[in-house]
C-alpha cells in the first residue's frame, strides 16, 4: 500500500521527466513492441492477409518450422554462418580502424571516418558490386581474371551457389563501418588524457597493454552500442542479397531468415508462416544479444 | 623514345625466341580480308509503285550524302524555280489516290504506306537544287512525322533522301485546369494547312538543305511515303536566296515600345507532339510562377532535342520599329556544350548569322540575347501587325563534324570486330599476333582512321573556339591510335579499352548530336531595361521555397483534375507516371461524360502495395497495369471479381490473340483483362551478316550454324538464358507447364524433358554467352544477331543512331514442322512449316512473368457491373488505340506503347515491313496458364537449370529432382487454398 501511494507520488514528482521520454515510449510501444506482440500472435493462425480473423492453428506454424521445412534449415544456417562470419569481423575492424584513426590529425581523422562510413550512408550504392561481380564477359572481375588467364570463360560470382556466400560477406563487411565504428570514434575520443598519465605512471608499458588495460575498459557503453548494432545488422542481412542475386537465389544458397521471412510474406501471401519464421529470429537476436552484453559488461565493469 | 626502342628490341628477341620454338608447328592463318560488297549503284529503288515496303533500298548502294555532295559541290546553283504540280504527274504503277480539297481542288492522298507520286520536269540550266513539296497534313491517329523516299530519274541519289522528314504542325487546342486551377495535360490538336516543306537530311545531320544535282533536260522526281497522312499538290526545285549578313542599321533609333513576351508553353504552333511542356516549380522568376499550383510554364529541355523540331510563336507588334530579340532558356543536359537554334522571323532567316544561334550550357535560367559575335545585340526590323517567331532545332557549323564522326565510329567498329575476330575477346600477352599479317589492311586502316579524327577534332576546336576540355574524349581515341601506329601489335593488347573507348566516342557523338534546349519565353523589347530579371533574388525564392513546402502538405499531386464526387465514382489505380496518369484521367472524363454512364470515375498515382492496401479496406476499385502473375495468385485468395459472369465479356474476346486469357483463367473464371502483350523478336545487324555472307536464320538449327561461324570469328550469338527459351521450345514442341487440372507439372513427358535438354544444350554445349547486354554488343556489332524483348527496338532506334539502316528485326527462329510420315510439313507456297511459337515466361515476383500487363476489379469494388462496364470500355479497341497515340504524341517514340488488342498494332506509326514482322510473331505467341502456386516453378526451373549449365549435372536427373520439389509445394498450395 505505502509502495503504491509512493509510485504516485514519484510519478507526480518526476512528471517532467515522464513527459520528456513519452514521445520515445509512445514510439517504441507503437512501432516496436506492438508489432512485435501482433506476430506473435500471428504466429499461431493461418493469416493470409486476406482473411480476417484468420484461424487459429496453434503450434502448427512453428512445428512446421521445425520439422518439416527443409528451407529454414538452409536459411538458419546461412544466417548464422553470416552473422558468425561478418559479425565479429566487423565489430573487430570497426574497432581496430576506430582505434588507428583515433591518433591522426583531426582533419585525417575527419577524412577516414567519412571514407568508412560513407559505404553506410549510401544507401543502395552496393549495386555497385553487381557490375564487379556481373556474369557478363566484360563484367569488371570476370574480365581481369579472364585477362589474367585464370579463367577461360565467364564465371557466374551471383549466381552460383559457390561463390555467393563468400561475395555477401565481403559486401557485408564493407558495408558494416556504420554507426558502430562511429560510435568508437567518438567514445575513443571521450577518454580522457589524463587516465593514460595515470596510466603510464601505474606502469603501463605498451600500446597494447594501453588498449587492453585502459582505452577498452572505459568504452564500455561503446562497445556495446556497437556489439547490438552490428549483431542486428549481421542477423538481418537480406535486402543487400536480394539487390545484388535477385530472389530467390540458386538453390536457396544465400537464403537467410530474413529474405526467407519476405518470401513468405510478400510472395506466398503466407502471413502467419512469416510471422512464425520472424518471431524465431526475434528470438534468436535477443539471446545472442543476452550473452554479448553479459560478456561485453563482465569485461568492461571489471 | 627509348623505353619504345627497348621494347621494340624485346619483342624482336621474342619473336626469334618464338621462331625458334615454333619450328615444327606449322603455321595457318585464317584470310581476314573482309569481303567488301562492290558498290553497285544499280536502280533497284522503290520507283515501281505498290510494293515499296520491300524495296527499300540498301544503304550500301547508295553513296553516304557528304560524298555525294562533294562530287557536285562547286556546281552552278541557279536561281529559277521549277514548280510543277499535278499536271506533271507521270502515269504508271498503280493508280493515284486523288481526293478533292477546298482549296487546291484536284490533290494527291498519300495516306497509305508506300504510295507513291512520279513528276516530270525539265531543267534548264544544269546545276544543283533545292527541293520542296507543297503539303498538308490530313487524315487522323498519326502522330509521327511523314517519311519520305526522293528518287530523281528512278534512283535514290542518297542515303539521306531516303526517309526525309515531312513534319506534322501541332498547336494546343484547349489549356486544361482542374478546379483547383493545377494546369492539366493539354490537348493537342492539328495544324493542317498546306505549305512548301524543303527536304532535309534524314538522319537530321546537316544544316543545309539536301542538293541534288540536276542535268539540264527532261527529268523525273519520284516521292514514295511512310507512315504518311498527307496530301501532295506539288513539288518544286529551286535555290533559296542567302540571307543576307547583319549589318547594324546606320543611325536608326531602338523602338520605345512596350516588351512582347511570348511564353514558350503557350507556343502557337509546334512540329513535334512529343516536345512536352515542363514546370520549373523552384523558381520564383519563371513566368508564370505560382507556389501553390501545377502550371506549366516552360518547354522543351530533353524532349526538344532532335534536329528539326520547331517552335513557333505569334506575337502581335503594335509598333512598327527595330527591335531586340531575346530568349530566356536554359541548357542543362548538354554538359560543357552547347545547343544550336535557328530563329526564323514569319518563316525566313532575317540574317544570315540567324541560321545558327548557340545556347551554351547552364545549370541556370538565362537570357540569351540575340547578338552579333561580338556581342551587339542585332536590331530587328518589325512591321507593326502579327509576326511568327520561331525557332528550329538545327545541327550547326558541326554538323559536317558529326557525320563524320559518325562514319569513323562505324569504321572504328568495323576494325574492332576484325580484331575481335583475330584476337578473341582480350588479347593473350604471350603471343605474337603479327596483325599486319593477319590483316593486311589494318595498320593503312588504323593510320588513315588517325588522320579523319585528327581532322576532326581540330576542326571543331576551330569552329567551337574550344580549348579542349570538348573534344577530350576524341582526343582519348585519337591517343590511343597514335600508340597503335607506332606498335600495331599493341592493339591485341589494348583491346578492351579500345573498345570501351569507342563506345565513349559514339555516345559523345550522338550526346554532340542533340540539341536540348528549355525555353521559358521569348521576348521582343527596344530598351534594355525592359528585359526582365532571370532571377528573382534570394530573398523572395527563399520565400517562394517555404510558400512551396508548405503546400506540399495540403495538394495531392497524385490525382490532378476533377472528379465529381457528388455522384458515385470509381477509384482507379494506375502505378506508371503523371503522364500516363493524366492521359488515363482524360480518357475517363470522356467516359463519364458519356450519355448513359453514371459514375464518375478517379484515377489515383499509387506505388502501393495492392494486397496490404486492399486488406486494410483502402484499395481501389480497379486496378490498371498489373503484372501477368498476379490475378490468379489474387483469385485464389477470393480477391477478385470474375469477369466471365458479366455481360457482354464473351463479345471482348474477339479483341485479343487466343490465349491471352491463359494467365487468367482459375476454376472456370477470368480474372483479368489483357492491356499490354510481351513478345521477343530477333534483331540483327544486317551489314555484319552481309560482310560475313551469313543468312539470316529461321530455324534453331540455322541460328546454331550462323552462331558456330560467328563464334570462329570470335563474335557471338544472343540468347538470353531466361526461361522464355524454355517456354518457348516447349511451345514449338507442343509441350506444356501444367497438367489438364493444373494440380501437378508436366516436366516428366519427353517433350518437357526435350525442350529442358535443349534449353541447357545451349550453354553447355553450344556455348552461347549466359549474361551480356544485348543493346552494347548489337552496337558494336559483337554481337550481330541477338533475341530480345521488342522493346530493344525503340532502345536502338532512339539511343543507337549511328547504325540507323544497319538492323532489321525478325521474327524469332522456330522448329520446322515435320509430318507423321517423316517429311516436312508444306505449307500453301511449298515452303516448310516453321513453328515459331513464342514465349515470354521469365521468373516474375508471384509467378511466371510474361512480360505483359492486365487489369482487373477487385472484390471490394461496390458498383461491379459499373467497374465492368468502364474495363469494357476501357479496353475496347478505339480507346487503346488512343492511350497508345496519346502516350507516343506526348512522350516520343522512346516510350511506344503496344496493347494487347489485336487490331490496334495495324494503327500504330510502325512501318510496313516492321507491322509485318511483330504481327507474324505476334500470332505465334503462346502464354502459359497461371496457378497459385506457380512462384515455385520458375524458382526452382532456374535452380535445375543452373545445377545443369554450372555443375555439369545430367539435365534429367536435375529436372526430375526439381520437378518433385514443384509438385510437393503445389499440392501443399493447393490444400490451403482450398
């Protein structure tokens, strides 16, 4: 009774501050967390978009999923294999590339940051490695190895299921120096020169031991920002897939949930599938993101 | 110097290294002189009436119009004119069309394709002539310019004359508002009049009018017309008097009258539909501006570009005086160049230096004032009363520069496909070419293709004044040959950015060759004063900018145009542009205004999703231009209405080709109606063909010999690899996608089994290219025979000039027809059957993509028998036909519609020989059936496919593979459909 009688007396007294945050909480109620709720709980009907309400199916999206659907199991793997691949590739370069421009002149500084982030901001510029890759005789890559004697006749990069896996995870990677590696810029730049004094007096001896022992502990918030947004950018690689190999691509080699989730979504008209398929991927962000912030904050509160 | 000579002694050691080595082999070289056609300027012209449409003449015969032209060029230009009308005419060939005018009486009709007129004269004085034609414009549904043939004594004396460009005259009719007061698209209307029209150069390359060299005696002029529409009362030759060069009137005084402003968009009268209005709608100083409302209020940019098109513009004098001339324009496409005009005072050059007035370019409005070279404005000489202004896209001073440029890129061509030829795609580094031996001719080619560009390129410096940065690209290849000259060798080596330097060159060309030009208005003023700001000041723009964006909240640009909405009204959606929009809309008022029909109906601009917009009780009622899959993907799912139980549908069929309503038919109902049909076509390069003797192939087995010799040379054959050559084997075979119930496949029979082998045959083994583009490699001449959607026809018609003449579209290549007893099926000439069926199935987003467009009503839609009677209406034979005018008068060739409607191709502006051909192919076209489901068949062909061609897997085994995959989704379906 006393607690209730104090939550409203809080809320009275932290009124402006409630205000302050309700255009965030309305937004994120709205376009985050309610949607998320509504698939799950289209996950359990047959919704086709057309009929409404849709019947109720209980588990048998998910038991589909599970052991029936030979697909999500390609796409699952993919996925995985993509985010297990570009994901600590580009959190390390972002942070490493963050840590060796830290030390330019500002105005370098300034340069390189825009040169890796521009790839980012870009949008669609990826397109441009359909003409690098492109299966045409006179496409940029076949014709230098082709000049080159490597190969005799035109190599199919987007099309064949060996060599599409590898192309989106060099694409990827190019493209991952987002708001990760923009947000190590400037938490590098927030530690203060006075705690390496410090440190270089408490015998600090190296470089690396300056990273480790000091730069890396007090970037904590950093490298977490950066570890939820490049585990949500490498588990929901899919538009870029689609613009460079079409969809679908052979052989569902560079199936991956989220291109999966479209399928069902847009082409199938299979709503509740896709829902099923979308909330398991919720899932499986949430747990990856669970233990990074675990081992990220273990590491950074020591 | 020195690092040429050591690298000269390095290959001389490896070629004795070389010798050495290659002793025992013997050596063979494979002659690639090309075998020059003799040029044999015999008369085999279309002079003989009635069969023009297969005697066009060949360009190889007919000299090139610049060479022609300097035969006689010194000649005698005498100044009397021979006009002569129909008393001339010669007899013969089939009988004229004559039809009787108000004013000239007795006329010639030349409105059918390939009629023809013959007219006798006598020259007096030998000597080199001007021709005109007194025309006017008659009879409707043409929208492109007249064609014509001049043949004087029964030969073509040129290329050029060949397809001169007799010009229709438009006008507004009528300016078009909504209520809101946003301008609406206008509509056009004739200017038919008769007139004297001079020939110019077909290709619109020259700014001359064509000459033609007359020996004094009897002769005859024969004018044979395309696409014509027109009626003929004479024709004449004569010199034009010179105009005269501007001298500044002596001690005159500058008129004090008022300005005369004439808006560019409200022209008053224009030869060419297709130059649309535009709005600059960021601009507070255009006249007229408005923040909040659509208004035109400029013309031209892009779409007034070709040489010939013209302008004009009444303005009324008040006062007799000199006036100034100025012309507020803009020239933003031309980068680093500049567009060339004439201005014609009441149809005449009044000076000389009129004849080629230069806009540089400008991201910017300016005003251009008309002056001397040296800057003085030129006073004009206006008797008070109506003037016309006008002015003409001309090609200018470079126009001779252009042409040929043009002929060194073919020639350019021509030696690359001989290297190519030789070399192969890229050149080895480790093999002595010896190309001098190889190809006698190409090291006297490459110093004489030298010599014509630098030429060239120091004549344009000279006449643009250019320091360079213009003419950088043709110095690139100018470069480049210099190094070739030196080493011939190093061409094997340099192969690749020959090539692209080539194709740079020929886009520079054809960029050099138009003349964008925006105009807001134009204005005759006296003081200097009087002319009015280009800008408005930053201040009120940046007001203007804020009065913009604010508006952009509260308009809908989406719909333009009224719709009463007081009565009941169907909303249409439409996913294409503005235009085509606006056209729609137009169209639909005319419907609602019909007697008997009451709804209104409203067309909206919408990218949506029809599904998600549909399901949250916002879709529209029918929806216009949707892909082939999506009807029975959508009737599946109850969505749509069923257009079989309407009155009146059975009637609508007769419109269109048999099965195009395959895609649409699901449990015994038609969901769509067909608006547009997709079909390929084969496009060849007939000069290539003619240089190799190669035959223009009809069946596969002739396409594969042609390929095989093509392929020895090193240039290519184009099929795409997409599944329309699968459909389409399967449909010369007799094969099919789906069984009778459409439950299941039919990919086990032999037939499927056959059409897959073949299909993956092509790429295993007969080694066909899997990806190219077909509009670079038919340019260049790589490849000279490639299928391809018909629409690479406008692609290379509008964006390919330079091999204007040099390509011809086929039907596609078929199977010959065999009977039961093993010979070959005859048909009615004694010629073997070939089934040239044809198919267009590509992998779409919900199901087979046939490349055409339909439209249907949806379920929701409250007034069904209303929406129904508007798609009746909508797709009848009249009302397309006129979208399809409509949308070409406003948007140029470029943007050709062809609807499904069988009939309406025969009223289209394609030639004769060209309708010849897509109707051929067209009645072969074949569109498969639709099934929900069908998603899964294109996808997983495609994989069965590239399994094959990529992974050498055994096409049964794979197609089999696949096929169980198909069959085991389509059944899952079929359930939850049911």
């Amino acid at each position: 009774m006393a607690k209730r009688k104090n939550l409203g007396r809080d809320i009275k007294r932290y009124s402006v501050c409630y205000f302050m945050v309700a255009p965030y909480i309305l937004l994120f109620l709205f376009f985050i967390l309610a949607p998320i709720i509504i698939a799950f709980f289209f996950s359990f009907t047959d919704f086709n978009m057309v009929k409404f309400p849709p019947d109720f199916s209980g588990l048998d999206n998910y038991i589909r999923i599970f052991l029936e659907d030979d697909d999500f199991l390609i796409a699952i793997r993919n996925t995985l294999v993509l985010a297990c691949v570009t994901g600590p590739i580009s959190y390390f370069a972002c942070l490493f590339l963050a840590w060796f421009i830290n030390e330019l002149h500002p105005f370098l500084r300034a340069f390189f940051t825009v040169c890796f982030y521009a790839p980012t901001i870009s949008g669609t510029l990826y397109v441009m490695w359909g003409f690098l890759f492109s299966g045409d005789q006179y496409g940029i890559l076949n014709n230098v190895l082709m000049d080159l004697g490597i190969l005799s006749e035109p190599y199919q990069w987007l099309t064949n299921t060996e060599s599409m896996l590898p192309i989106i995870m060099v694409v990827q990677i190019w493209m991952s120096f987002g708001s990760a590696f923009l947000s190590f810029v400037a938490g590098l730049q927030g530690i203060p020169r006075s705690l390496y004094e410090a440190g270089s007096v408490d015998g600090v001896r190296n470089r690396w031991q300056e990273l480790f022992y000091l730069t890396l502990p007090s970037m904590g918030p950093q490298l977490l920002f950066g570890a939820v947004m490049q585990i949500a950018g490498a588990f929901s690689i899919g538009a870029t897939i689609t613009a460079l190999m079409g969809y679908p691509t052979t052989d569902n080699a560079a199936l991956t949930v989220v291109t999966y989730i479209s399928d069902f979504g847009s082409i199938r008209y299979e709503m509740g599938y896709a829902c099923a398929l979308s909330f398991i991927l919720f899932v499986i962000i949430l747990a990856t993101h669970w233990v990074i912030e675990h081992i990220i904050m273990k590491y950074a509160s020591d | 110097m020195s690092v040429m000579f050591s690298h000269l002694a390095k290959r001389t050691m490896c070629c004795l290294l070389a010798v050495l080595l290659l002793f025992a082999v013997v050596p063979f070289s494979v002659s690639a002189e090309p075998e020059t056609p003799d040029a044999d300027v015999s008369g085999d012209v279309a002079t003989d009436g009635g069969q023009a449409g297969s005697a066009e003449p060949e360009a190889a015969e007919t000299p090139e119009y610049t060479e022609y032209y300097a035969r006689y060029a010194d000649a005698e230009r005498p100044e009397e004119r021979m006009e002569v009308g129909l008393s001339a005419l010669v007899a013969g060939g089939e009988a004229p069309n004559f039809f009787e005018d108000a004013e000239k009486g007795q006329v010639l009709n030349m409105a059918a394709n390939g009629s023809n007129a013959t007219f006798r004269f006598t020259v007096a004085t030998a000597g080199l002539y001007n021709l005109q034609v007194l025309y006017k414009q008659h009879g409707e549904d043409l929208v492109s310019d007249a064609l014509m043939d001049v043949a004087v004594d029964g030969v073509i004396p040129s290329y050029s004359m060949d397809d001169v460009q007799i010009p229709r005259y438009w006008t507004i009719s009528e300016k078009a508002y909504d209520s809101r007061g946003n301008e609406l698209s206008n509509e056009m209307a004739e200017v038919a009049a008769w007139r004297w029209q001079t020939a110019y150069d077909a290709g619109g390359r020259h700014n001359d009018p064509l000459c033609f060299w007359l020996e004094a005696g009897e002769h005859t002029v024969t004018l044979t017309f395309e696409k014509a529409g027109l009626l003929l009362a004479g024709v004449a030759f004569f010199n034009e008097k010179e105009a005269p060069a501007y001298q500044k009137p002596d001690g005159v005084k500058v008129t004090d009258a008022a300005p005369i402003i004439a808006e560019g968009e409200a022209y008053t009268w224009s030869t060419d539909s297709a130059i649309q209005l535009t709005t600059d709608s960021n601009n507070a100083a255009m006249s007229p501006s408005h923040p909040e409302l659509r208004l035109f209020n400029a013309i031209g940019g892009s779409t007034w570009a070709t040489t010939q098109q013209a302008l004009g513009w009444e303005v009324e004098v008040k006062t007799s005086g000199w006036y100034k001339i100025a012309v507020k324009v803009r020239q933003s496409t031309k980068t680093g160049s500049f567009s060339t005009r004439a201005l014609r005072i009441d149809g005449k050059l009044p000076y000389a230096e009129c004849g080629e007035i230069r806009f540089p370019y400008s991201t910017n409005w300016y005003n251009k004032v008309i002056a001397t070279e040296a800057g003085e404005p030129m006073l004009f000489w206006l008797e008070a009363g109506k003037h016309t202004i006008s002015l003409e896209a001309v090609p200018g001073k470079l126009s001779n520069t252009m042409v040929e440029l043009q002929d060194c890129v073919e020639e350019l061509n021509r030696i690359m496909r001989q290297l190519v030829q030789v070399v192969g795609n890229s050149g080895d580094k480790y093999r002595d070419y010896n190309l001098d031996e190889e190809i006698p001719t190409l090291p006297d080619d490459v110093k004489a293709m030298l010599e014509r560009l630098t030429v060239q390129r120091d004549e344009i410096k000279r006449l643009s004044g250019d320091n360079g940065s213009e003419t950088s690209k043709l110095q690139t290849m100018i470069t480049q040959l210099e190094y070739f000259v030196e080493d011939i060798d190093e061409m094997a080596l340099k192969l690749n950015t020959f090539k692209n330097n080539i194709t740079t060159l020929a886009s520079w060309v054809n960029e050099l060759l138009t003349q964008p030009l925006e105009i807001d208005y134009v204005i005759t003023y006296g003081a200097d004063n009087d002319l009015p700001d280009v800008s408005a000041g930053f201040f009120k723009d940046l007001w203007f900018t804020i009065q913009r964006l604010t508006v952009t909240f509260a308009s809908d640009y989406g719909q333009l145009g009224d719709v009463d909405t007081s009565k009941e009204y169907l909303k249409v959606w439409i996913s294409t542009g503005q235009e085509q929009m606006q056209i729609v809309q137009s169209l639909a008022n005319e419907y609602s205004a019909m007697e008997g029909v009451k709804v209104g109906v409203k067309v909206e601009l919408v990218a949506a999703n029809l599904l998600e917009a549909v399901m949250a009780g916002k879709g529209p009622d029918i929806s216009l231009q949707q892909a082939n899959d999506l009807p029975v993907n959508l009737a599946a799912r109850g969505e749509l209405v069923d257009l079989s139980q309407f009155d009146g549908f059975e009637e609508t069929r007769e419109r269109y080709h048999a099965n195009s309503f395959a895609p649409y038919l699901y449990n015994g109902g038609v969901y769509a109606m067909p608006l547009t049909e997709a079909f390929y076509m084969m496009f060849v390069r007939t000069d290539v063909f003619e240089e190799m003797s190669l035959e223009v192939p009809n069946t596969w087995e002739e396409l594969y010999e042609v390929a095989t010799i093509l392929q020895r040379n090193n240039l290519g054959a184009g099929i795409p690899s997409d599944m329309s050559i699968f459909a389409s084997m399967l449909a010369q075979n007799g094969g099919t996608f789906y069984n009778e119930d459409q439950t299941a496949t039919t990919f086990g029979n032999q037939a499927e089994i056959d059409a897959f082998k073949a299909w993956t045959s092509l790429y295993t083994e007969k080694g066909f290219d899997l990806a190219y583009d077909p509009f670079n490699r038919l340019r260049t001449g790589e490849m000279p025979i490639a299928l391809a959607s018909f629409g690479l026809y406008n692609q290379l018609k509008v964006s390919a000039p330079e091999i204007n003449g040099r390509w011809q579209m086929y039907p596609v290549v078929g199977t010959p027809k065999y009977n039961a007893d093993g010979t070959p099926m005859l048909d009615e000439n004694g010629q073997q059957v070939i089934d040239r069926s044809w198919s267009c199935a590509t992998q779409g987003s919900v199901g087979l993509s046939q490349g055409a467009t339909c439209t249907f009503i949806l379920k929701g839609c409250k007034n069904k028998e209303a929406a129904w009677d508007f798609l009746k209406w909508y797709t009848s034979d009249e009302v397309r036909k006129e979208f399809a005018l409509k949308i070409e008068m406003r948007m140029g060739v470029a943007s050709r519609y062809t609807p499904a409607n069988y009939r309406v191709l025969e009223n289209l502006p394609w030639t004769d020989t060209e309708r010849e051909m897509l109707l051929a192919q067209w009645d072969e076209l074949v569109l498969f059936p639709e099934i929900p489901g069908s998603y899964y068949v294109g996808r997983n062909l495609t994989y069965a496919f590239r399994q094959v061609v990529y992974n050498d897997e055994n096409p049964v085994y794979a197609l089999n593979k696949y096929n169980e995959i198909i069959n085991r989704e389509l059944t899952r379906k079929l359930q939850t459909v049911n």
